[in-house]
C-alpha cells in the first residue's frame, strides 16, 4: 500500500490538473460563441453564393473555364483543413482518418495524391508520406478572408497548371456543440449544373434570366472568388467545431479528475485507517509486556 504522503500528493497534483483542464472548458466556451456567430453568419451567404454560380453555370458546358476543366483523372490533391491545437478529443484524428481512407483509395486505383494541409496537425500527420505539396499552419487560431484566399489561390493555380486533376476538399462539419463531423467534398473542378445532375430522374424547373453583363463575364469573376468562399466556410466550420470538441473533452477531463479524486481519498483514508491500526496494535503490544 502506498505511503500517506505519496496518495496526498497525487490528489494535489490531480486538483491541480482539474483547474487546469476546467479554465481551459471555460476559454474554449467563450471562443466558441464568437466562432459559432462567425459560421453561422456566412453559412447563408456561402449557400446562396453557390446557388447563383450554379444557376448561372447551368447553360455552360464543363469545359468552358479553366476552373470546369474536366480531363482524366491522374493525379488527385486533397486539401485537409485540421486545427492548429489538439486537446480537443478526436476532432482531428477523424478528419485525418476520412484523408487517409480517400488517399488509399485513389492510390489503390492507381492515381498519384497529393495533399494541402491546413493546420498544424494534418500537416505533422502527413509530412512523413512525403505527400504534402504545400502547408498551410499557424493560422487557424486567427484567420481573415485573406488566408483562405491565398489557399484557394494555390490549389486553382497549380490545378490550372495541370499539377492536379480533381481536386477534394476535406474539413471537420460543425453539427452541435456536442457533435462535429469530418466531411468530404468535390472542390475541382467547378461542375455545372447539368453536369450535377446527369443521371437524375427528376429535374428543378428554373426560369430564364437575363443578365448583365454576359454569363461569361459573371462567371469568370465569379470562379475565383467561389473558391474563396468554399475554403473560408470550411475554415469557419473547422474553427467552430474546434472550440465545441475541446470544450467537450476538457469537460470530460474534469469529470474524470474528480473520479480519480474520490479513489485516491478513498486510498488515502485506507492507508490512514491501516496505520492508526497499525499504531495503535504497537501500543497495546507494549502495555501488554509492561504488565507481563
């Protein structure tokens, strides 16, 4: 059985990791609001941006722009959007694990991969595959518009450039704060609604539009900035869902510290019951002798 002074100072130590991992339930909280109105305020404008595009693209055929281009698939990229901290239970592990599975299986069928990696931990996962083409880290705990442009940016460039053929986009979905989703997505090329729909039974009924300037015009601007929106919405999603799965977990921590707590009182007060005993056995024994 362990000494008094050993138990008692595991539970110190124990108290103090309690503190610890509760301040760190209490920041990620406060994080989340701010990061939870952020997503939320943009999820509109990210669906209804990619409606127009795709209304406007429904007359267009695949080949048109070089972000449509569609060619035989050789080489598939994949763009992982992951946090820059972990301390947040298996967020990360899970979107890592849905890049590894749509690695495998286009590297199974003989397609060469490479991979984007946003955050510190795709990027430290990935870096020993020799895989990953360009790294993105130290930028998710504050990024701006400009950051997931630069990003889109390079993954168009080098998809224009034919350094890729398709490309996929990879990120943690906010559901609740009690549930987060790794998600996987078509980035590259740009389908256009027809395209979308080949193969389906039914169709929308949509009315024609006239526009000014031409559709061309609207959709060579409009190309670009798609992109943006579409990694800057995974990066708010992934920023949200990042706070609610470390809050999560240091909430768990907790509760696991006081059950650790509570065992090691019950241990502390065995190891003090059996010594008491263990004196007070002394102390009989040597009244015993004095009278014998």
């Amino acid at each position: 059985m362990p000494s008094l002074k050993d138990v008692k100072m595991k539970i110190a130590g124990v108290k103090k990791t309690a503190q610890i991992t509760k301040a760190m339930n209490m920041v990620s909280s406060a994080r989340l609001r701010g990061a939870q109105m952020k997503m939320e305020a943009f999820r509109p404008y990210a669906g209804k941006f990619n409606e127009a595009l795709h209304s406007i693209s429904s007359n267009m055929k695949s080949g048109a722009f070089a972000l449509m281009q569609e060619r035989e698939v050789k080489t598939v990229e994949i763009l992982i959007v992951t946090s820059d901290r972990g301390l947040c239970g298996s967020f990360n592990a899970n979107i890592i694990k849905m890049a590894e599975k749509l690695m495998n299986k286009y590297e199974a069928a003989g397609k060469k991969v490479t991979l984007v990696c946003v955050g510190k931990k795709s990027n430290r996962y990935f870096r020993k595959t020799g895989k990953v083409r360009e790294k993105f880290v130290d930028i998710m705990g504050n990024f701006q518009m400009f950051n997931a442009r630069a990003i889109a940016q390079d993954v168009a460039a080098n998809f224009i450039a034919g350094g890729s053929d398709e490309v996929h986009l990879i990120y943690g979905s906010f559901i609740s704060v009690a549930r987060q989703l790794p998600k996987t997505m078509p980035f590259l090329p740009v389908k256009s609604v027809e395209a979308e729909d080949a193969g389906k039974t039914e169709t929308k009924q949509a009315g024609d539009y006239i526009y000014e300037p031409s559709p061309e015009e609207i959709m060579d601007v409009l190309l670009p900035l798609y992109t943006n929106v579409m990694v800057y919405n995974a990066m708010l999603e992934v920023g949200a869902s990042e706070h609610a799965a470390r809050m999560t977990a240091m909430d768990n921590a907790t509760k696991a510290c006081k059950d650790i707590i509570s065992n090691l009182t019950m241990v502390y007060n065995k190891a003090r019951q059996s010594a008491i005993t263990g004196e007070l056995m002394d102390i009989v024994g040597g009244a015993e002798a004095l009278k014998g």
